[in-house]
C-alpha cells in the first residue's frame, strides 16, 4: 500500500507539475488545429506517443513489462470518443486538463472536475453502467494494428518516430518569431522551473519520459497499465462515497499527484488564484464535466489512456478514439465558436449595409 501511494503520488505530481508549466492543453491542442490551423501543439502530442511507443516496447521486448491481449471495442471507442470530443471543449480543457487547471484554482475546472467524476462514475458503477456495457459489447478480433497487420511492432514504431521526427525538424526550422518578454526576476534552475516559458516539444519529450516511467510502476502495484485518468477519476468520487478501500489503486494515486504537482507549479510561478467565471461558462463546465465522464468511460478512456497511451501501444482502441475526439471537437467548435461568428459577421453586415 505505501509503495502504491508513494508512488502514485511523485508520478502524479511530476505530471501535474510539467504540464502546469508547460501549459500542455490536449483541447487546446485540437482547438487551435481547427481555429487557427496551428499544429504545434497536436505535433506535440505525437512527440509524447512517439517517445512513448519506443519505451514502452522496449520494456516489453525485455520482459520488463507484460502488455495485456484482448478484444476492439470499437462501437463504444466511436461514440465514446466523438461524446467526449464534444464534451472537452465545452468543459474548457481534457480529463487531465481538469485535474492540472483545478489545481491552479481554476473554479470552473473544479466544476468541470466534479462534473467529469460523477459523469465516469456513474457509466463504470451507476445507472449508465448498461448503456456502457451494451456500446461496449460490440468487440473486433484483433486489438492492435501489428497483429492485424501481421507485422512487427517496431515497424510500426520507426515509422511512426520517423514521421515525428521530420515534422519537429521541419517546425524547428521555421523562422521564430520575436516575442518581447519581461525581464526575468528569478535566475538559475528557480528561473527554469517556475518562470521561463517551456517549449511545447520539451514538455511533450517530458510528458513522454513520465508516460514510460508510469508503467513499471503501476504494475509493480499490480495494475497492469499507465497512465490513465478516466478509471481513477470515478474511483476517487466511488471511494469517498462508499469508503471501499477496494478501490483505491496506484491510478488513484496518480490523478491525486497531478492536482497536487499543478498546484505547487503554479503557486511557485505566480499563477494560482481562484477565479470565477460567468455563469454561462460555469453551465458548459458542469455539462461538459458530465458528458467528458461518460464519453471516456464509453471509449475506454480519455486524451491519455486512449490519445496517448493506447495509441503509443498501436492499440486500434487508442488511434479512432483520437481520431473521434478530434472530429467530436470540432463538432464542438463549430458550434459554439465558429457558427456563432459567422452569425455575428453576417449580422454585422446586414446593418452595415442597411
């Protein structure tokens, strides 16, 4: 049990610590591929699935580490995943994006947070656990893209890092623009950890080392996976409703760290307050809380366990999870960005030329 907390927690707190800092936002990454056609931040979570897939394998190929077979879910990974989409860019940020900016004190993530634990809860132990069992019985043979392929993983590994590593060099390569920046008033490693800003590929190369580091250590545990949110994040609202010590897990652990290494970033860079906002963003928060639940606890998990982790094990379940909340989020962002401007153009236009 120590062993678990220990280090479920320093994992947890190491992530939420480097993606304070580093401001890695999955929606945000997929919010601004779509609005702004800026692919620097999606490119950088590749870069955490690339390094990912390298460790990871290598773990298994030296019997380090035991990947777990099975069956493709793949009605619940559709809906689940396009649910989800949906419902991380009306919450304001992912499942872990919830977790690091509450722990900036961020109001509406704490809705948001509340919204997503009882949504997950309710789908994996509640009322929606029959709907979660019926989308999820439709099941394909092959669960990763090897074996259907009937290749060697590694194919698929230096492929992938290839193309990763072509895109970084390429974007590298781009001319900086200048940014005027305030004079620093830390120095040294102070000034590195909790003042400068953190480049998206050095966070995302972080993010990565901690993704391989949290398999060994899960599983020594004895849970059989890494890092994930969507599972602990009902667990943790389950626990404090029953106190079934049954539940606590090295996951729980982890999402407990996350909130917990944000909190000590942004207190350390300045950026904690609470702040409130309007009441219309407090709805979509507490909506998109619930639907992020229960569209993860369908497709089998969130931006991590299915968009980072999954994906870096050529899992199908993780590639059209991602694919699904991709096109889930920009269903989302139609909506209520891009519809809504086009409106507001028009209706500018309507009285400019009346």
């Amino acid at each position: 049990m120590a062993q678990m907390i220990i280090t479920g927690i320093i994992c947890g707190i190491l992530l939420g610590f480097v993606l304070q800092r580093g401001r890695f936002c999955i929606v945000g990454a997929y919010r601004d591929l779509i609005l702004a056609r800026d692919g620097r931040m999606f490119l950088a979570t590749f870069i955490v699935i690339a390094i990912q897939s390298v460790g990871v394998f290598l773990l298994w190929d030296t019997g380090n580490l035991v990947l777990e077979t099975g069956l493709f879910p793949w009605l619940g990974t559709i809906v689940g995943g396009l649910i989800f989409g949906v419902g991380m860019v009306l919450a304001g940020g992912c499942a872990t994006g919830t977790w690091y900016r509450a722990g900036e004190g961020l109001i509406g993530s704490w809705i948001a947070l509340f919204g997503y634990m009882l949504g997950s809860a309710m789908t994996k132990f509640g009322v929606l656990l029959p709907v979660a069992d019926e989308l999820t019985s439709y099941k394909a043979s092959d669960a990763y893209v090897f074996e259907t392929l009937g290749i060697s993983k590694w194919y698929l590994v230096v492929l992938l890092v290839g193309i990763v590593g072509a895109l970084v060099i390429r974007e590298l390569r781009k001319p900086k623009l200048f940014v005027a920046r305030l004079k620093p008033k830390k120095t040294g490693l102070s000034h590195v950890l909790f003042e400068k800003a953190w480049h998206p590929f050095v966070t995302a190369a972080l993010v990565g080392l901690i993704a391989i580091i949290a398999w060994p250590l899960s599983e020594a545990t004895g849970r059989n996976a890494g890092l994930g949110i969507t599972t602990p994040t009902a667990k943790t609202l389950q626990f404090l409703v029953t106190g079934d010590n049954a539940l606590l897990d090295w996951g729980v652990f982890l999402v407990l760290g996350i909130f917990i290494g944000s909190f000590i970033a942004a207190k350390g860079s300045g950026e904690f307050r609470f702040r409130l906002p309007d009441k219309a963003t407090l709805r979509n928060n507490a909506i998109g809380g619930l639907v992020m639940g229960f569209g993860a606890s369908i497709a089998g998990g969130c931006t991590i366990g299915n968009g980072l982790v999954n994906s870096a094990i050529f899992a199908w379940q993780g590639w059209v999870a991602m694919a699904c909340f991709l096109l889930g989020s920009w269903i989302a962002v139609y909506f209520t960005i891009i519809r809504k401007n086009k409106k507001s153009k028009a209706g500018s236009s309507t009285k400019v030329s009346a």
